[in-house]
C-alpha cells in the first residue's frame, strides 16, 4: 500500500478508526500523529468493541507496528492504562508499539487548568474534552513543556516537574482551583515513566528506516479537519494540526514520501462540544440517538447531528488534498423518506460556497439544500457497490460530485465486514 494520511474531514468522529482497522490489513506502520486523548476511535472487532485513545487503532492487528509521534501529546497515565486494559484484552503491545521521546507530555496541572478555563468562560466555554490538550500545546508552544525523554529520566523529571508545578500552581490558585501535590504528581508520573521507558524512542529514526526498506506506512489522524487550530472553526477547535499536513509536521516524514490522503466522513455530520454547525437538526440527532448512536467515545456526551454538509467536505477536501474517500455510517440514514444535503451557505442575500472564517458569520449562515429521496431499507448487509440500493448509491454519486474526490470505500456498519471497497 503507498503511504497513505487518514485525516477527518468533518467535526471529528467521523469512523476514523473503524476506517484504519481496514485499510491497516495493507499497511507495515500505523503512525498517529496529532492530539491526545482527547480522541476515541472505536473499532469492532466480531464481538469486542474496543476504543482508542492514544495507542494507534493498527494495534489491534498483530504483526504491525505502531507509533505515536512527536506530533502527539501524551498523559503518561492514561496511555499506561490503555496499555495495560488492551494487555487484558489479548492485544499484544510490547515491541509492537514505539513512543517518540520528543512527544510533549500532558501533566495534571494542564487538566486542571483546561477545566479551570472553561468553567471561568461559563457560557463562552468551548466544550473541550477536559484532558488538558489545549494547555500541554500552549506549554510546546511556550518552550515550557516536558517531552517523554524528560519523563523518563527520573532525575530530570523531578527537577523541571518542581518548577512547572511551582508555576502551575500560582496560576491555579488565582483562579481559585486547588493547587497541586509535587510529590504526589512526582511519585505517579515517575511511575507511569518507568512503565513507558521500553516504548520510548526516536520515532523518526524509526520511521526513514521503514521508508529506506519499503515498508508501507499508514497515518492515523485525530479529530477532524474543522477541529484544525488553523483551518477550524476557531476558537471552536482544537489545538493541534489535525489536516494532512500535520501528519508531515507529528512525524518528521516530509510530504514528498506521501502518496495518497484518504478523508473520512459520515453520510450526515456530527459534532461535540460547542462551536457552529450549520446544518444541525434536533430532529435527525433525537433519530439517531434513539438508536443509541452518536455518543461521544471519549466523554459519552450526545452528539450533536446534522445533514451532510457538502461545503465544509469540499473544503476539507481541498486542504487536505484528499484523493480518496471513505464515506462512513451510511446505515444511519436508512430510515429516513427525505435526505437533506447542503449545497451552500446564506446570510441574507450573501452566498457562500467556502465556509466563512468568523465563526459569528459562519453561526449567522443558513444552509441551502438540496433534498435527496431516502432508500428505506436497511444497507448494513449490502457488501458491495451493486449491493446497495440505487437510491442509496444516488446520494453516494451526489456527494463525490459535490464534494470533488471519489468515494473508494463505504461503510455500512460498525464492524470489519461492513465495508464496501468501490
Ligand atoms: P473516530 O473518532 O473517527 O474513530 O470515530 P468514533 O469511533 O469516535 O465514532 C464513530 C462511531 O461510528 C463508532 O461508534 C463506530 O463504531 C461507528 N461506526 C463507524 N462506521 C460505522 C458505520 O458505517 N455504521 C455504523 N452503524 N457505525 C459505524
Ligand atoms: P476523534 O479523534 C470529536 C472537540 C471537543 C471540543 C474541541 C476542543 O475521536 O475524532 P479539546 O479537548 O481537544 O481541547 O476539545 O474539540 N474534540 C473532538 N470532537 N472527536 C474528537 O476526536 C475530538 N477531540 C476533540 O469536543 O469541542
Ligand atoms: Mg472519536
């Protein structure tokens, strides 16, 4: 398989994992590259339902390796903990599973703050997932961060951890949260330190020498194209790179050793946590809760829902540079007589065909749509393209055309099988 980015093209949960289980059977070197454990991928294997946090969801095929990246940022704790329930559920995760010493660590004060932070915004509060993600890549950014080669080196860590505490915890106080326990901090994150020591290397090293020997390499997005810190719908986003191009930046492997970026998508939208989303619609959310989909694989929180959104995924189809799509959940609309699709945005008389910048114009736009007729029949057995129902591959046709990249896989279902490849 040529080197291949997997990014998001909507809000995030897109079936990003779902996606990587299938295409990962192709690939030597599953790689993630942006966020933290802010991300949940969920992947079905025959009865388990397993979801991911930090650990690439590749993990889940033996043979292949994994790698978080210099682009990721990590909670010693939870990765240990993710690491140790995948081991009690028979997935193997020792040699198979490299961590960059450069990547920078999430620490309890950066959780604290997140929280402190969107409490003091009250009802300005962006819906963050509370892990601390947006404080660890403001300390990267402010060159006070701790990296995973800080971490395991005891002595180091407790040295620069005092200091940061000592900061953090000023903060902290003026904005009346508890301040934190160095020694405490210290004894847990050494620990988990210690128990993430044998992961640790340099990823980058790593990573030529698979591309020198041919090996094929796989790189797991998070979040979605409008979490972007730069591309998003800012303030309304996240604080990494989720787009293609952080894929070159989390991993030190340049662009021109990519071959082909794969964008996922639902076949209707959906977003968490606040911010604008144009063609949200109470009625179709309460449809698909009801079936007990769309809550949150990180925090359980509803979903927000919405029609497909042909103007954001064409956007995103453009920054990313996606060659390819993969169109997920299609089974979820399989109730519905009518299917919206928005062909472009309104405010007044003002027409847009690229999402606005300002998140007050973007809040202020109203969708213009096109409504598709529903195939009312279920498509979570079809297995391939003539397997689906003509109405069914309509909407698909309708959504390639208007978004500008040819659908190569559609998902009908949460697991493995249930997957269409064109
Ligand atoms: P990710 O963050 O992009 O990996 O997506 P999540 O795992 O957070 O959310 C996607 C959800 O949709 C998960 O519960 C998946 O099991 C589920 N899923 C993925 N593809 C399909 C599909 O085609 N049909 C159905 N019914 N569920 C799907
Ligand atoms: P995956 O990889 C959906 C959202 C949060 C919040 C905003 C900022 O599973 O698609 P943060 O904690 O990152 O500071 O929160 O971003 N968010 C996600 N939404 N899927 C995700 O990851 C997300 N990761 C963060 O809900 O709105
Ligand atoms: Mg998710």
């Amino acid at each position: 398989m040529a080197n291949t980015i997997l990014v998001g093209a909507q809000w995030g949960d897109e079936g990003k994992g779902k996606i990587i289980d299938v295409l990962t059977e192709e690939a030597d070197v599953v790689i993630r590259y942006a966020g933290g454990n802010n991300a949940g991928h969920t992947v079905l294997v025959g009865q388990e339902r397993y979801i991911l946090h930090l650990v690439p969801s590749g993990i889940l095929r033996p043979d292949k390796l994994c790698v978080i990246a210099n682009g990721v940022v990590i909670d010693p704790v939870s990765l240990m903990e993710e690491i140790q329930g995948l081991r009690r559920l028979g997935v193997k995760v020792d040699r198979n599973l490299v961590i960059s010493e450069t990547a920078h660590v999430v620490l309890p004060y950066h959780r604290e703050l997140d929280v402190a932070r969107e409490n003091r915004q009250g009802r300005h509060k962006l819906g963050t997932t509370k892990r601390g993600i947006g404080p660890a890549y403001a300390d990267k950014a402010a060159r006070v961060g701790l990296r995973m080669l800080d971490l395991v080196r005891p002595e180091v860590f407790a040295e620069k951890l005092r200091r940061r505490i000592r900061e953090n915890n000023e903060v902290l106080r003026a904005w009346g949260a508890r301040p934190l326990s160095y020694r405490k901090v210290l004894q847990e994150y050494q620990a988990a330190g210690s128990f993430l020591q044998p992961f640790v290397a340099n990823t980058v090293a790593l990573l030529h020498q698979a591309i020198a020997e041919g090996k094929s390499l796989l790189f797991e997005g998070a979040q979605g194209t409008f979490l972007d810190i730069d591309h998003g719908t800012y303030p309304f986003v996240t604080s990494s790179n989720t787009t293609a191009g952080g894929a070159c930046t989390g991993t030190g492997v340049p662009p021109n050793r990519i071959d082909r970026v794969v964008g996922v998508m639902k076949a209707y939208t959906t977003r968490v946590g606040e911010g604008p989303l144009p063609t949200e619609d109470a009625a179709l959310g309460d449809l698909l809760h009801s079936m007990g989909r769309e809550f949150g694989a990180t925090t359980g929180r509803p979903r927000r829902c919405g029609w497909f959104d042909a103007v954001a995924v064409r956007h995103a189809v453009r920054i990313n540079g996606v060659d390819e799509l993969a169109v997920t959940n299609l089974d979820g609309l399989d109730t519905l007589s009518t299917i919206k699709v928005c062909l472009g945005y309104r405010v007044g008389r003002r027409q847009y065909d690229i999402p606005p910048a300002d998140v007050q114009e973007l809040s202020a736009c109203e969708p213009v749509y096109a409504e598709f007729e529903g195939w009312c029949t279920s498509t979570q057995g079809a297995r391939s393209w003539k397997q689906l129902p003509t109405k069914a591959r309509a909407y698909l046709k309708a959504l390639e055309d208007l978004v500008g990249a040819p659908i190569r896989i559609v998902s009908v279902g949460p697991a493995r099988e249930q997957t269409i490849e064109r």
